[in-house]
C-alpha cells in the first residue's frame, strides 16, 4: 500500500522502494543537479595500514612471503623501526620501554649493505644456524664486500668474531662488526 505525501509526514514509515527495488535514502543517488563531493583530504601521516601493507610488501621473500614471514626478535625490530620511521621518535621509546617492560627481545638494529639496502634479521640468522653450512656476506677492512660459504661454528672472544670452518676443515675468523647478510647456503 502507497501512501500519499502527507500521509507519509504524519507516518514515519520507512521509504517506499523504488522500481529498481532500491531506496533513496540508502542509494547514495546524487541527482545531477547536485555538485559531486569534494575530493577526500590528504592525511599528514601514514595510517596503520599503508604503514603494514608498505612494510608486507618489503619484507616479501621471493615466494611472496611478507610479514607473515616475520617471527620472534625480527619481527620486533622491524615493527620498531617502523614505528620510528612514520609515527616518530616519541612513539618509538614509547614502544621500546613497553617492550622492555614486558621482557620483548628486539633483534640487533639492520646493517647497510654495499649495495645501501638495510639487512635484517643477520643476527638471529646466525644464531639459528649453528653447525649448519651459510653464507656470510661480509665487508672486509679494506671496504671490500665478499661472501663465504661455510659451516658456522660458534662465536669467539665475546661474540666479537665469527668462527666459521670451511669445506676442507680450515676454521675462517669474520669480524662481527663486519657481516651485514647471511643466508643459507
């Protein structure tokens, strides 16, 4: 049943359906007398998820895995250094003491490569692969960047140097301070 206009102002009944079964309050219908609406406002900063779509996208391994890839002191360190990055220095001591509070590990700051990319996750990399063969990315102390491929035995003198024992059982000492990327072999 339709009722006539001044039925309808002393009945609040919901809208009659139009033909096309859709009602004019809810259509979004712009008659084209109307101006279209002004463009959305640009935001001074990132929001939370052009921040984490960016960093997914990033930290992509080449089987397409992004954060999801991410686990333990790594993820930390790069959710950190993020937060740095786009919410500020503020933010980030503030994530920092809340880490410490709650007994979080955050992995070791990234390392540039010669190449200027940051690297990271070298260090838990390295703890993993104890007696496992990889291959250490490294800077020698002439700024010469050069990898090895090697079973990686332990670390020396207060985890200042890397130990490593080649193929043919020679052991090869890589300065800590130097490696920048490792990876499995």
């Amino acid at each position: 049943m339709y009722l006539n206009h001044e039925a309808s102002r002393l009945f609040p009944y919901p809208p009659s359906p139009r033909a096309d079964g859709r009602r004019h309050g809810r259509s979004g219908y712009r008659s084209p007398n109307r101006a279209k609406p002004p463009p959305a406002r640009s935001r001074p900063g990132r929001g939370l998820a052009e921040v984490t779509q960016s960093l997914s996208a990033a930290s992509a391994d080449p089987d397409g895995n992004g954060l999801a890839s991410l686990r333990g002191v790594l993820f930390a360190r790069v959710v950190l250094d993020a937060t740095d990055e786009f919410c500020g220095a503020d933010r980030a001591r503030a994530l920092a003491d809340s880490y410490r509070e709650h007994g979080v590990h955050v992995g070791r700051p990234p390392r540039s490569g010669p190449d200027g990319r940051l690297r990271y996750g070298w260090d838990e990399r390295l703890r993993l692969g104890r007696g496992r063969r990889l291959t250490v990315h490294y800077t020698t102390p002439g700024g010469e960047p050069r990898a090895i491929t090697a079973r990686f035995d332990r670390y020396q003198r207060g985890a200042s140097t890397v130990r490593l024992v080649a193929d043919d059982g020679t052991p090869v000492l890589v300065a800590t301070a130097s490696v920048w990327d490792v990876a499995d072999a």
